[in-house]
C-alpha cells in the first residue's frame, strides 16, 4: 500500500513540477508581449497582466505542493537537530501532521471561495474568478496527501525519495 501511496505521490509530484516550469515559462513570454506591446508597439494586451497573474498563481501554489514532498519546506531542522533522538521522530510526525492540517485547512477554505466567487468573470479573460482559487484547493490536498506519505515513511523507517531524482 505505502509503494502505491509514494508511486502515485511521486508522479503527480512530477507532473505538477512539469505543470509549474510550463506555467513559468508561459509567465515569461506573457510578461514579454505586455511589455513588448506596452514600450514598442504603444498598446499593452489587456489579457496579458491577467493572464500572469494567474499563472502565478497556479505556479506558486504547485511548487509549494512540491516542496512539501521533497521536504523543501521549513520543517524547523534546527529544533530537530538540537532534540534527542527519541523525540526527534515525534517532533518530525508533529511537523508533518500540522503541514497536512494546514493543507487541508487550505484546501477547505479555497474550495468555500472559489465556490462564493464562482459567478464572478475575470473582465479581460472571460474566466470564472473561481479559476484562480482552484490551486488553492489542488495544492492544499496535495500538501495533506504528501505529508501523510511522510508520516507514513517516518513511521516504517524509511525515506520519501524526492520526486526530481
């Protein structure tokens, strides 16, 4: 079951690292035209800034879901490091339960908003305002999945093997 659990954390890891660096890239070239269109042709995009925006969004929300798995977030490795090792692995599942409470909390409370705003139309894109709420829930599922692959591997003793290796 935990070989499943990290296979399948360990490809929608890289898929979303995949989704991100594709969204990072898109955030270039977009920013490029809005400034292309604004200094040499005297006529910025008006899709362009709302466009990176959400983008940014789905960008940042993926990679901190990434860097949960690959354990790139802050995890108060000082603290850990100073404990005895006998509560060095409580203190490691403690930081791993609330890593994944609050992505639930997050995933939550981003469903709840993108549902309230749901209606509501981004002018320049035509989008749903809710769409750029959606990371906020994918990431947010996705930390509390990855950190439940943590507690699971701190338990058996082992390791989660970043997704980039």
């Amino acid at each position: 079951m935990f070989r499943a659990l990290t296979a399948f954390n360990a490809t929608v890891s890289r898929w979303c690292m995949f989704a991100a660096v594709t969204g990072l890239m898109g955030i270039v070239i977009v920013v490029a035209l809005q400034v292309f269109g604004r200094y040499v042709l005297n006529d910025t995009p008006t899709w362009a800034e709302s466009t990176a925006l959400v983008l940014i969004l789905y960008v940042t929300m993926l990679g901190a879901a990434v860097g949960v798995r690959d354990a790139g977030h802050i995890g108060l490795e000082s603290l850990l490091i100073l404990a005895p090792e006998a509560l060095r692995l409580k203190l490691e599942i403690v930081i791993h339960v609330l890593v994944g409470t609050f992505g639930l909390i997050m995933a939550w409370n981003g469903a709840v908003l993108a549902e309230s705003v749901m209606s509501y139309k981004i002018p320049t894109l035509g989008l749903s305002e809710g769409f750029n709420h959606i990371p906020l829930v994918i990431a947010g599922a996705l930390i509390a999945l990855f950190s439940l692959e943590h507690i699971v591997a701190l338990l058996r003793g082992e390791e989660v093997i970043p997704s980039w290796h």
